[in-house]
C-alpha cells in the first residue's frame, strides 16, 4: 500500500514538473514563451533597437507602444528548419510547412528587454494534389498539439520537437541578431 502511495505522488509531482520546459510555461490554460535578453547600452538605445526588430520582422503585425514596451501580434511567421539542421523527414509539417501566428509583449528595461508570446496557433495548406494526409487545411492552437486536454503538463511525446520552435523564437527577437542597415537597403 505504501508502494503504491509513493509511485503516485511521484507521479503527480513529475506531472507537475513538465509544466515548464526550456522557457515554455503553462499557465492557467494559455502556453507561454519567455526569454529575458541583456543589452549593454542605455534603456533609450534598447527601446529603438527593440523598436527597429520588431519594424524589421515581416511578422511583426499591429505593433502598439506601452508605458512598458510594445505589444502586438504575428503573422505569417515560419519557422526556418534548415537553419537548425533539421530534415523533414524527422520534424513534424507543423513547423515545416506551418504559417504561425499569435501575440507578443516586448518589456524593456534597463539592460535587458523581456520577450513573452502567447496565444500561437499554426496552419498549414495541403495543395489538392498532396497524397500524403487528408486534403484540405491542417490547424490548430500549439498548446493542443503539445498538452493533453487539461492543460496542466506537456506531453513526453513532444518535448523532443519543442526546443525547435523555443531556438527559433530566441533567434528572431535577438537583437543581436539584427543586420545594420546599409546603403542598398534604402
């Protein structure tokens, strides 16, 4: 009796414990990705370089200002596989061949900026001629394909394709990562 007692408290607790993996969160029903990035430079260069990413992003949609920062929505983004050696034989359509959108909230503070995005759900358009799955659009929001339907942890099962989308998502709001911009640019 005590066995058993003991394996489903473990059970629970290691339940509990997949609620946050790599900067995914789950929280009240609604998945979260945050990553805290550090600037050495002053707060008004932060906020006009995180001000140009986000101008800079093709996916970058509806961008408002906020006491704090900005808020605003994706669109269209994708994420770029090849980039992270992943073939498609081995990584799901979903971030091959999905066109992503969600919401995004930028907080800047001195020597850092705060990146959280939420709300991400994926399509993809089968061409009528694909043989391979049913005809017709595949989507839905990211937290079903990642949770069970309670919400409270990640599936096992996808935690070896999430630190695809969490390297991506470091990538495209890293300012550090944004080009200068050049003559023929203009």
């Amino acid at each position: 009796m005590i066995f058993i007692f003991s394996f489903l408290a473990c059970a629970a607790s290691a339940q509990q414990d997949i609620s946050r993996y790599e900067d995914f969160e789950l929280n009240e029903s609604e998945l979260y990705w945050r990553f805290i990035y550090t600037y050495s430079g002053s707060a008004d260069s932060l906020r006009k370089a995180v001000s140009q990413l986000l101008r800079n992003k093709t996916f970058t949609q509806n961008v408002i200002r906020t006491e704090t920062g900005y808020t605003g929505e994706l669109s269209h983004y994708r994420v770029n596989c090849k980039r992270y050696g992943r073939k498609y034989t081995n990584t799901l359509r979903m971030y091959w061949e999905g066109n992503w959108k969600g919401k995004f909230k930028v907080e800047v503070k001195e020597g850092r900026y705060r990146v959280t995005i939420y709300g991400l759900y994926y399509e993809i358009n089968t061409p009528p001629d694909y043989k391979h799955t049913p005809q017709g659009p595949m989507k839905g929001k990211y937290i079903d394909v990642l949770c069970g339907k309670d919400y409270t942890c990640f599936r096992k099962s996808e935690l070896g394709h999430m630190p695809l989308m969490n390297i991506a998502l470091k990538d495209e709001f890293d300012i550090k990562n944004l080009k200068a911009a050049s003559a023929d640019d203009w």
